[in-house]
C-alpha cells in the first residue's frame, strides 16, 4: 500500500497550444511507468501569447484561437490527470493581469477553470498560490512556480525542500546540509516545442530550454528528462 505522496510528478511549464508536440504521449508513458498518486502543476499550463504585453507575432492565431486550441490540449492533459493541483504563474494569471491594466474588475472575469473547460468539467483542476505538502517520508516540500532562480537559496530560506518552473533551461536538483537535515531545490524545465514562434524571442540564447517533467518518489526528487532524437522530437524511451 503506497503512502500518501509518495509519488509526486510535477508537470512544469506546458505553454499550450506551444507545447512539445509528443507532450501527451510522454505523459502517458510517465504515468503508466511511476504511477502517482498526485500531480502538481507547476505554471503556465496556457502561454497567452496573443495577449502578452509583449509584441505578438502576427503569423500566429489570434487571442480567441490560440485559447481554443490551448483548451482541446488541456483537456487531453485532464483526461490524463483528472485530478491535479496547480500554482498561479505569470502565464496563467495573463487575462487577470490585462484586465487590471485596462481597470476592468475581478468580478467582470471568467473564472480561469471555466475559461479552460467551458463545460462545467476539470472540477478535480485547482489553483493555489502555492502548494506546501508533507512528502511519504514526513519532510515538508514547497511548489511555486518561480520564486528566483537560486532554488537551492530557496530551500534553504523555506526550511524545506522546494519545487519551481518558470526557468525553463534550468533542470537541476541541488542539495544543502545542516547536523540535522538534508535539503534539495528542484527546478523543472518545461515542456515546451521550441520552435514554435511564441518563442522565437529565445532563439539567439546560447542555453536551450530543456524538455521534462519530474517526480518525487519516497520524498527523493528525480528528473524526468524528454530525450530527444532528430529534428527535436521524442526518442520514445520513458526515463
């Protein structure tokens, strides 16, 4: 009988519809091998791009297109992991973050699960600032989607073991000790397709995002990488 929490995969940075394109059979094969019993999703499961207040892309879909499309991947996702908690992320929080610069209240906005589902489904889909849990092997772990990039620092500052996204060429554990404890700080990398245009800004940087997801198992953490063949797609083996 497995305890609670004692498989945890943290699902990170998804930016739907601008996901990795074998995203949902990685998934599969990541459930169907470490069969968890709960899932955390780190932020940014939408991109938004269309709404950024960056400048857009002309060549890409308009605000309403992208989210629909966005929407018939998620619900993939949802049908994989009917339950989940996830954190507020930049990405995620994006008509929350338009609508108060143009003076438009709270109230007059979709609740962001019925803006994702439309139907009254993914009721088992819920958003926390962050997620503080007590891991199988009674050590606290905390899940934000970033709070700097230092995770370790992190840690160390919470005095627990600590999850983010966000950064998506960051796929690291680290590790720190006192006389009593041991401590890591785990950064996810994301799940993103990299050529898509959404992220054509990232295209002259020297460090690439790097493909994955996570799990932590008996309190351990370990990387879940997508190891890609030619032309970036997966190779088809279940780390």
């Amino acid at each position: 009988c497995l305890m609670e929490n004692s498989r945890v995969l943290v699902i990170s940075d998804m930016h739907c519809p601008y996901n990795h394109p074998d995203m949902i059979a990685y998934l599969k094969a990541i459930k169907k091998k470490y069969k968890p019993d709960r899932v955390i999703g780190i932020g940014d499961e939408l991109d938004f791009h269309a709404m950024s207040f960056h400048d857009s892309d002309p060549d890409l879909p308009s605000a309403s297109c992208e989210l629909r499309a966005g929407q018939e991947v998620l619900k993939q996702v949802h049908k994989l992991f009917p339950v989940m908690d996830l954190v507020d992320s930049n990405h995620g929080s994006m008509a929350f973050r338009r609508a108060k610069a143009h003076g438009i209240p709270r109230h007059l906005i979709l609740p962001y699960r019925q803006a994702i589902f439309g139907d009254g489904s993914g009721e088992g889909w819920n958003w926390h600032p962050r997620i503080s849990m007590t891991l199988s092997n009674g050590e606290k772990a905390v899940f934000v989607h970033t709070a700097g990039a230092n995770s370790l620092r992190n840690a160390e500052h919470l005095g627990a073991n600590f999850v983010q996204g966000h950064h998506h060429s960051f796929f690291k554990i680290e590790y720190s000790s006192n006389p009593d404890k041991l401590y890591w700080g785990m950064t996810v990398g994301c799940l993103i397709d990299d050529d898509a245009l959404a992220f054509a800004y990232n295209k002259i940087t020297a460090k690439r995002p790097i493909i994955g997801c996570a799990i932590i198992m008996d309190g351990q953490p370990k990387l879940l990488p997508l190891v890609k063949c030619a032309g970036g797609r997966w190779n088809g083996v279940t780390p």
